[in-house]
C-alpha cells in the first residue's frame, strides 16, 4: 500500500512537475485580484459606494459591505463547488478526498467570517449608529440580529458556516460527506432573500432565480479551485479523468448559471434601452463574461480533455485556459457584488394603498377563474422548470444511450415520465398556481395532482432502472451518478420509507398532519414552505405509488392481495379527509383564504366546500387507477409463473410430474400390500 502510494506520488511530480505547485498559489490569487478590481470598476462606475445625502454610514461601510459578500460569494464557492466536486469525482479515504476536505473546512472559516462581518456592517449601513462598546450598542445590535428579516438572515449564515467549519474539518466518509454537502448548499439559501429580490413585484420568483444562480456559480466556480488545488497530488491519467467528470459539473452549473441569470435580469430590467444604465453596462459586462467561460467550457470538452492524457502540449494548453478562465470567473464575481449594490434604474413601483391579496401575497388578485385561463394563466415557478428540464433531458439522453448500445428501453415508459413532468411544469407555474394563493379549491387541485396523479406517471417510467442500465459504471472506486442513484436505493432510509405500511401512513398521515397543523399556514406565508409542501407532497406520493405498482427495485413490497387490501384502505380514509373538510363550518385560516378581497367566484367558505369535494371525488380517481393497474400486475404475475413453469416443464420433459405420479403409484403399491397382508393377518387368526 505504501510502495503504491509512494510511486503514485513520484509519478504526479514528474508529469506535472513544479508549475503544477504554482498554479494552487497563482490560480486563486488571478481569481481573488481580478474579482476585486472588477468589484472596485463596478462601484466606481455604478455608484453603488457613492455618499448617501442623508444617512451616509461611511466610506468604511459604503466599501466595506460590497467586500465582504464578495468573499461571501468566494468562500461559498470553495465549499460548496468543492464538496459537490469532490463526491463525484475523487475516491474516499486517498489524500486528494482529504485535500478537499480540508479546502472545504477552511472556505467555510471564511464564509462564517465573512458573513458575519456582512451583517454587522448591514446593521452599520442600515441604521447608521454610533459605534461604542456600551449596552446600547450592543442591544441595538441584538434586536437587529433577532427581529429583522435581514440581520436573521445574516446570523442564521453565520452559524451554519461555524457549523460547516467544524463537519468539513471532522467527516471524511461518503455518507457524512454527502450530508454535509447538502447542508452546505442549505445554507446559501437564507442569502438568496437578499440583494434586489425582496424589492420587486415577482418577489418569489427573483429570489429563487437568486438561489439557484449562487447554487450554481458556487459549484462551477468551487469545482474549479479544486482541480487547481489537487492538481499536483494526481499523475496525468487521473487527473485527466477528475477533469473530464468536472466539466460534466460544470455543464450543468452553466446552464444553471444561465436560465436563472436570464429571468433574474427579465425580472431587473423592464426595457432595452435599460441597458445603456450603469446597472444595464455592469450587467451586461457580466453576460459577456458568461458567453467567455462558455467558450472556454466547449474548447474544453471538444479540444483539451481528451487528449490530455497522452499530450504535453493539450495539457499545458488546458492549464493556461484555466488560469484566464479563472480571471474572467473573477471578474464575473466582482461585477455581481457590484450589481447587487447598484440601484436598477426602473424599480418597480409598489402601491402606495396596496390591496387586501397584495399585502398577503405580494402579488395583485388575478381576474375571476374562467375557462380560457385554465390554459392561458401562467406564474412559472423556476425551481421545478429547472428540475423537470434537467429531469426529461437526462432521461431521454439515458434511453438515448440504450438504444444506440442495441437495447430497448419502451417507448411507453419514456412517455409517461416526459408527461409526468411537464404536469409537474404546469401545477407548479400554470394556473393551479396562479389561483392556489386565493381559492382553496385550487389549492387542493394542485394537492391532488402533486400528490397523486404526477406520481403515478413517473414510478410509469422507471428512472432507477434505467440509470443502473444507461449510467455508466465507475471502476476506479469513485462514485458517478449510477453509485450514488444505487447506494440511495438500497441506503437504510430508503429501506424504512419504501417499506409498504410506512409510505402508506406518511401519503394518508401528511395529509391530516398538513392541513391541520401551522404547516399550511407556513405553506401560504412562507415561499420557502409553498416549496417545501411540493416537494414533499411529490416525494410521499411517489415513494407510496412505488411500494404499489413500480418496478424499480425497493427491498419489500406486499403480495398482490395484500397491495389491493392496503390501497382500500387508503382511499377510505382519503375519502373521510375530504369529507371531514366539507363538513368543517369555520373557514381554515381564516385571516387568508377569508381577507383577499374577492369580489368574483364562490365565498371563501364555499370555495373551502368545494376543495372537500375535490379530495373526496377527485383525489379517488388516481387511486382507483391504482388498483386497477394492481389488479393488472396481479393478472401478468399469475400468468408469468404459469409460462414460467410450462418452460420448465418443457426443458425437463415433465419430470417433476412424472417423479409425483411414480411416487403416487409407489404410495398406492404400498397401501396394497399393506391390505393384503392385513387380510392373510386375518384369515390366520380365524384358522387359528
């Protein structure tokens, strides 16, 4: 194990040799240089550090605070960009894994820094106060980290960065990792709230085009750093293979990067002509930067990564473009923490009298729900147009695969899931959406839908069974996305919530749990709840259709009889929910549903009425799909173990038949000669 070790080593430093130990000091400090003159450019030429009239808290905070979210931003990126890097691409328990790690440990000491100066600073330019060590200060510090929206922002990053520090710094397994990883991109969320997004009309959907563009910047960026970081720690072979299996990540962070980028800046700019503003130029220097990398990205993976390998002259090209792409990444990183303090030029304006659903909602009552608008309304929720575009790409890329290997993937599986998703499109933005904020029938549509219907389609498809076929298997003990799909499947958390009875109550039990506890109060308030409740309304959903009629593999499911008896009961108590609704005669959350101000469609009471109905009426027709489509794989099985023994009776010449009857005959010779000896028994005695 040492020799092996020792001689992988000696190999890495005479492939790479000792400009590859330059490039982990030159890489982040171009990255880092370039960043902050593209933030300095941009607040000199946007006035976005220019003195305030009234109110200025300083030169020191009117510079300080774009600094500090951009090493935020920077810090974010080394952990997020390398843990994501680091599972799909590195081995657990060599150096390089640990490497990343300890990268990752020290980006988040950053990021708990750096975010908690933020907030401080925000408390500085926000209420301008003067700085002493006294109570005072110190309590008006504390209400601002407790009771404003902004400082629990600010302090919640922080402490999850603390948090981040330590877990980087002690796990090192695969299953901790990944743990890790996924609280490390919880917690860039909280700073997706910030920046221009709580400023405008489309609040929720600025604010996830937030989200999801720092998510993706981060693991584009973050991966990055980690090839440069590692780079003199892996011979040419692997680290052509670590870079290969990057620029997959990378892709998909690009367009990422892109769509949420896109709708942000619809969102931000309302005219063309904005552009020649200096939010319009500083904005579109960062699109230019964009298109750059892009290029960079396709000279990569249609030049470079293949052929470095066995080429000195592709490598030594591959590390040179990765130095200017970190410097255009820099600049781009500067340009965004200059955009967010930059004013847009034409902010939407806000009611000065807002109306009764605006003030709840944020957004003004759409017109009275007409035929036509069952089409033609539209709220594109971005998070799942994303993970449905990223959904049906992968999957048609993996039938794709098959077929061109010579297998068959059935055209009817592939139909079902593309269908399952555009539903998922259009009960997340269409107008189940648009209206669920105010009818609570419409609510409970899209409930049914998420729920029960979408589900049905997507077990249809399969998608486990043909990642572990399509998915290409990694034979170097790293882990790709068939590894992990398949440690998922058979992980212990899966085994206990695809077990029947447990998927079962978690399908009947959140219904009852949600609608009569605050969690639908938190749903309607909180757009982080509205996404919560989908997603976990989808995922009940389809982990109980799985248990019934998938054929992904799960470690039990019930016999057939068994299925059909489970699902019965299932749409009893369904039945009951929606009745127990109807019959309610108080208006669930009231100072909601009943404080829109409708003029048009049913009262809020009768429309709560008719969403019982849907529940109960609505909500069965999925499940009596259900069981008929039970009933069907009950009818295939007998029919399959009936062909399945013919086979076998045909290959062994009906031999198991034979060996019963003979043992028959066998049994029945032995009852015979049992009898006539019983009767000479008899006719002895009598003689005797």
């Amino acid at each position: 194990m040492t020799s092996t070790a020792s001689r992988r080593a000696d190999q890495g430093s005479i492939a790479l040799g000792p400009p590859s130990r330059a490039l982990r000091s030159i890489g982040p400090a171009i990255l880092v240089t370039a960043a902050l003159v593209a933030l300095v450019g941009g607040l000199a030429f946007g006035g976005g550090a220019a003195e305030l009239r009234l109110g200025d808290a300083g030169p020191l905070v009117r510079w300080g605070l774009p600094i500090a979210k951009l090493v935020v931003n920077l810090a974010a990126a080394g952990m997020v960009g390398v843990l994501v890097t680091a599972l799909f691409t590195l081995r657990a328990g060599e150096r390089e894994f640990d490497v990343a790690l300890d990268i990752a440990s020290i980006a988040a000491a950053l990021f708990t820094a750096a975010a908690g100066a933020t907030g401080f600073l925000t408390f500085l330019n926000v209420f301008n106060p003067a700085v002493d060590a006294g109570p005072q200060f110190g309590r008006q510090l504390g209400r601002f980290l407790v009771e404003t929206e902004v400082g629990r922002t600010w302090l919640i990053t922080a402490v999850a960065g603390a948090a981040l520090t330590v877990l980087t710094f002690a796990v090192r397994s695969w299953p901790s990792t990944l743990l890790v990883t996924v609280l490390a991109v919880a917690a860039l969320v909280p700073m997706g709230t910030q920046g221009h997004s709580g400023d405008d009309a489309f609040h929720h959907e600025a604010m996830t085009a937030l989200i999801l563009h720092i998510i993706g910047a981060a693991v584009w960026l973050g991966g990055l750093l980690l090839i440069v970081m590692i780079r003199p720690l892996l011979p040419r072979g692997p680290i052509a293979d670590v870079v290969a299996r990057y620029s997959s990540i990378a892709l998909a962070a690009f367009v990422l990067v892109v769509v949420s980028g896109t709708v942000r800046a619809a969102i931000g700019l309302e005219s063309w002509s904005v552009l020649v503003s200096p939010y319009g130029t500083i904005l579109g220097a960062k699109v230019l930067a964009l298109v750059a990398l892009g290029l960079f990205g396709v000279r990569y993976r249609t030049r470079l990564i293949g052929r470095m390998r066995d080429s000195d002259r592709a490598s030594r090209s591959f590390w040179t473009l990765v130095l200017f792409e970190l410097a255009v990444m820099g600049a781009a990183s500067g340009a965004a923490a200059a955009l967010a303090r930059t004013p847009p030029p034409n902010p939407t304006p806000v009611p000065e009298i807002p109306s009764p659903a605006e003030r709840l909602t944020g957004a003004p009552l759409p017109p009275e729900l007409t035929i036509d608008r069952w089409l033609t309304a539209w709220t594109i929720d971005l998070l799942w147009a994303v993970i449905a575009g990223f959904a049906i790409f992968f999957y048609l890329a993996g039938a794709w695969r098959l077929r061109r290997r010579g297998d068959v993937w059935p055209v009817h599986r592939t139909m079902m899931w593309i269908v399952g998703m555009l539903m998922l499109v259009w009960v997340t933005g269409g107008v189940v959406n648009v209206y669920q904020d105010y009818l609570f029938s419409m609510h409970m549509v899209g409930h049914m839908l998420l729920t029960m219907a979408i589900p049905v389609l997507l077990v249809a498809g399969a998608p486990v069974t043909l990642a572990a076929r399509a998915i290409r298997r990694r034979d170097d003990d790293t882990r790709g996305g068939r590894e992990w799909i398949l440690w998922a499947v058979h992980s212990p958390v899966a085994r206990v919530l695809t077990n029947p009875f447990v998927a079962a109550g978690l399908f009947i039990g959140s219904l009852w749990v949600f609608y009569y506890t605050d969690l639908f109060r938190w749903s309607l308030y909180d757009h982080l709840g509205h996404q919560w409740m989908v997603a976990h309304f989808l995922i009940t959903g389809y982990v109980f259709v799985l248990s019934l009629i998938g054929i992904d593999p799960v470690p039990y499911r019930l016999p057939y009889p068994g299925r059909l008896l489970l699902l019965i009961g299932i749409m009893a108590m369904h039945a009951f929910f929606g009745i127990a609704i109807m019959m309610q005669s108080g208006l669930m959350v009231a100072e909601w549903f009943g404080s829109m101000g409708r003029t048009w469609g049913p009262t809020p009471l009768e429309d709560q009425y008719t969403g019982g109905g849907v529940a109960w009426s609505v909500g069965e027709i999925p499940t009596l799909v259900l069981a008929i489509a039970t009933a069907i794989q009950w009818s295939r099985s007998d029919d399959r173990e009936t062909r399945r023994r013919d086979r076998h009776a045909d290959r062994t010449g009906d031999a198991e038949l034979q060996a019963y009857n003979a043992r028959l005959l066998e049994l029945a010779a032995r009852d015979a000669r049992g009898r006539g000896e019983g009767v000479v028994r008899a006719q002895r005695e009598e003689t005797s």
